[in-house]
C-alpha cells in the first residue's frame, strides 16, 4: 500500500489552482459521499485476497502496525514505537494507547498477536500466509507490547508491516477459522466503520467517531457504488449521481486538462497502474522459453499506449520499479517489437501452425487485450482472448487455469517486500494453488540472491544483490514487466481535500479519503 501523496507535473497547474481555492476555506465535518468504483470486493474476509478493490476498501475500516511516508519510510500507526534486537531478528512494537475497535473494545497485544497467527494459519487462506513466511514467532509481552522474531533478519520487514496486505488487525477470535468470506466485515481500527454491503450495488461505512486520529475523518458517510463501465460512470459523475470516481477515462481526462468540462475536479495518481504480462510457466505453450521470448518480440509498449491509454503512461522495463525509485536497473530495454525475431524464435520452439496463445482478460479490459491479440496475430501468432467475470477472472488466475494473462500490482517500495513472493519458489512448492506467484516460476539462484539481499542492511550491497535477480528475470521471462500508466480521480465541485497518491489507493493515515470533505 503504496503512499506518496503529491500529483505529478502533468497536471501541476490545474490542480494547483484547486489547493489554492481550498486553502482559503476550513474542513468542514457531516455529509455523505458517493465514490464510483471500478470493481466490487471479492471477500468481506479482512485477510483474503488483499489486493487492489478489496485492499483499497479495507484500508477505510483496517489498519496494521505501521504505515509509509511520502518518502516510502515506515511511520507510525498502530504501533507508536519499535526497536530491532542485536541479532537483527526481533522487532518490538510499542502499540499506541487508547486505540478502539469499532465495537468500542480498545487495541491490545493479544489483538495483534491473534491477527498475525490467523494470517499464519494455512486453512485460512490468507494473503499474507506466504508473505509471513519468515515469522518464527510472536509474542504479546504485555497488555501493549508486541514482539515479532523472525527467523532470519528481513531488511524489509517494517515496509511489509506497513501494508494491511500482510495482515490486519481485528479483535482476538472475531473471525471463524477456515472462512474465506463472510457476511459482514470484523471490527477494525480504521476510520470508517462497515454498515452494509449489497453484492454489485453498494458497500456503505460510515465515520468511526472514536478513531485514534483525532478530528478525523470528516464524512459522516462514505457510500462506494460499483460502476463496471469507465463511460457510465464518468457520465455517472457528471449527472451528479456520482461525488468522485476512480479510473477516469483517458478521453476524458484529456478535455478536462483541456479546459473542456468545468466544474470537474482531477488528481493524477502517476504510478498506480503498473501492467506486466504474465506467463504459466508449468504448461504449454508457454512453459517453453522461446514461445515466452517470441510473444515479447510480438509486443510494442509504446503502441500499446497509444492505443489503449492514450499516449498516458511510460514503458516499464523493471518489474515494477519505475525510473524515479533507488532500486531501478538502467541497463535494461523496453520491450520493443519484431516480427522478424517472432518468427524465427517459433522455428526454433518448434512451434507449427496449430499453435493458439489464449489470453485470459476480465470483462471491461476488452481494450487492452484486443490490441494485445492483434499485436500477436500480426506477428504470426494466432491468439484468442477468453473474457470473464472478475470472480471468474480471479479463481482461474489462482487456480493457474491459464495461459497468459495482462495483470496489475502496485509499484515495488522495496525489492524485498516484493520479488520473493512474487517469483520464489516456495510457493509453487507447495502446489497448484497461486496467491501471488501467478506464473508458478521457480529458480534456485534468484531464490539465493533475493534471500542474501533480504537478509543485509547495507543499501548497496542489497541493489548489486536484486539487480543480478532482476536481470534472472529478464532472461527467463516468466512474467514481463510492460508499462507504468497513470490513473486519474475525477471528483465534483464540491468535493474537498481529496489527494491521489503514486498509486492508486484512496486513503491512508495521512491523506486521501480520510481527509475528504464536502463544502456544501
């Protein structure tokens, strides 16, 4: 979870003006809120699938020990305070005094203790079950002193409990073991309380008025509403039905720059999409090298751009690490496209003319993965993109059901909080079922080298370390990065306070949604 509160040049003068008309007024508390969002959650468990939808509305109600600043460093949140023993292998969290659920019972030790074995438990499926794997034990010392040994010092450890990805934290036995959902949400710390949800219609919360974070939030109400469609619910705000919405349509995104539709707010959030191609490694046709490098030769992420983001965006050319972050590897190329390499690099596979590439796509990307099909079929490799529903979409991902598919994921803070979940191989040894290692990629030496690198403190020994992994990755190509895109907030008149973020999550213990208000 991913924060950098601040909005990139492109739109520096536009949105400038907008602070600058806000910094005259006062927030002002009440009101009720509708926000136009892309997806409807998959889970009302707090610790299943906690990615994009489903993480972006539990941070409004869940909260874990600490949070990032706008420089990516670990601040306080629920834990006040912490130090590392000698060893470098036990962290002590001092838990901020006070805190209260939404049921009104207040924070302790044994709460966060709780929350992290839930989360540890196999049977419950957790997110952060493969994130955790490096906890050995954790221990409530006293009513508000929390110690988390891990069993090889983790240089990135505080980062990684600084997202609810890992874990929440919710009342001790508030959740049945094994449940992968649930009829409503648990009590959390967070600063909306959860109200009522209406499968694909609403999920409503309301203001926590004991959160920590005292005078905050503002709304009294907060009412998300799932809008599929990027023009419905861009017209949707413009008719007033809707307050703020998510993922703008880049067409209208350009007019509104343009000066064409007044009254329309905008924040950039420059980094949030981040899009990688991501290959099944363990069956055909892609569990060969050489079909992985004759697709990648097939691509063009320039006119992808163009044609699906209008122009917005920039290459990627390291798995999610963009140009302005200290982890970034110079040396390597954008994928760029070459029929003439397409075709002799299928000769060498062996691949004759029966060979189908199958794209698996959520409905509503039909854009994206229509120019994917066509950038395959012009350069000699027939393709056909097999649309779904997001449930669908994500059940087929996870079971590894697939052959290719056009993914997300929010940009890497630190390498070591990312790249061994997302590439090593316990995972995929432990079976088929797929949490975040979609590709089921496994290398020894890339396992050596992100394991030494997680395990030192020194910056530059950790960068020589992940970029000999990264470039691992590179050569083998189980999943390829592939462009880094912007997505805009768009919000009425009306709304206040509202910032967007590198990527695109909504709140945090610092800004976004827990500082909207509504001026009138």
């Amino acid at each position: 979870m991913k924060r950098l509160w601040f909005v990139s040049l492109t739109l520096a003068a536009l949105i400038t003006s907008a602070l600058s008309a806000w910094g005259a007024e006062s927030p002002k508390y009440g009101g009720r809120l509708v926000f136009g969002i892309a997806k409807d959650i998959i889970s009302l468990n707090p610790f299943y699938r906690t990615q994009s939808t489903d993480s972006f509305v539990r941070e409004l109600m869940f909260q874990t020990l600490l949070d990032l600043d706008d420089r990516q460093q670990p601040i306080p949140a629920l834990a006040e305070s912490w130090k590392l023993s000698r060893d470098e292998k036990t962290y002590t969290f001092n838990l901020r005094r006070g805190v209260k659920f939404h049921n009104d019972k207040e924070l302790t030790a044994e709460d966060v203790k709780w929350s992290i074995d839930y989360a540890m438990d196999p049977k419950n499926q957790a997110t952060g079950l493969t994130l955790l794997r490096n906890l050995h034990e954790v221990r409530a010392k006293d009513k508000y002193t929390v110690e988390i040994v891990l069993k090889q010092p983790q240089a990135a450890f505080l980062v990684q409990v600084s997202s609810i990805t890992a874990f929440v934290v919710v009342p001790k036995d508030s959740i049945p073991t094994g449940k992968s959902n649930l009829s409503a949400f648990p009590p959390g710390t967070g600063p909306f309380v959860f109200k009522d949800y209406k499968v694909a219609r609403e999920i409503v919360v309301s203001r926590h008025k004991n959160y920590w974070q005292k005078g905050l939030p503002y709304l009294d109400e907060l009412v998300l509403k799932p809008v599929l469609d990027d023009q419905v619910r861009f017209l949707s705000l413009r008719s007033r039905d809707l307050d703020i919405i998510e993922r703008t349509p880049y067409a209208f995104v350009r007019k509104i720059i343009g000066g064409e539709m007044p009254g329309i707010q905008i924040a950039e959030a420059k980094y949030a999409g981040f899009r990688r191609l991501v290959f099944n490694v363990t069956q055909p046709p892609f569990n060969n090298l050489k079909i992985r490098q004759a697709a990648l030769n097939a691509f063009d992420a320039r006119e992808f751009l163009k044609g699906a983001h209008w122009g917005f965006g920039e290459p990627a050319t390291v798995w999610g690490i963009p140009k302005t972050s200290p982890w970034f590897v110079k040396d390597l190329p954008e994928i760029r496209r070459d029929p003439a390499k397409v075709k002799a690099l299928l000769k060498e596979a062996g691949a004759g003319p029966e060979l189908e590439v199958v794209i698996v796509a959520r409905t509503g990307e039909e854009e994206e993965n229509q120019i994917l099909q066509q950038q395959l079929t012009s350069a000699g490799m027939k393709t056909r993109v097999d649309y779904m529903e997001h449930a669908r979409y994500v059940s087929v991902r996870r079971d590894g059901n697939f052959q290719m598919v056009l993914s997300g994921a929010e940009p890497v803070v630190d390498p070591g909080d990312s790249y061994p979940f997302r590439f090593g191989c316990d995972e995929p040894k432990k079976g088929p079922r797929r949490i975040l290692n979609y590709s089921a990629y496994c290398n020894e030496e890339f396992d050596r080298l992100v394991r030494e690198a997680g395990s030192l403190n020194d910056f530059k020994k950790r960068y020589e370390l992940y970029a000999k992994a990264i470039r691992i990755i590179h050569q083998d190509v189980p999943e390829a990065p592939f462009v880094f895109t912007p997505r805009f907030f768009t919000f009425a008149q009306k709304v206040r306070g509202f910032e967007a973020g590198v990527s695109d999550n909504w709140t945090s213990t610092t800004g976004g949604l827990l500082k909207t208000w509504i001026a009138n």
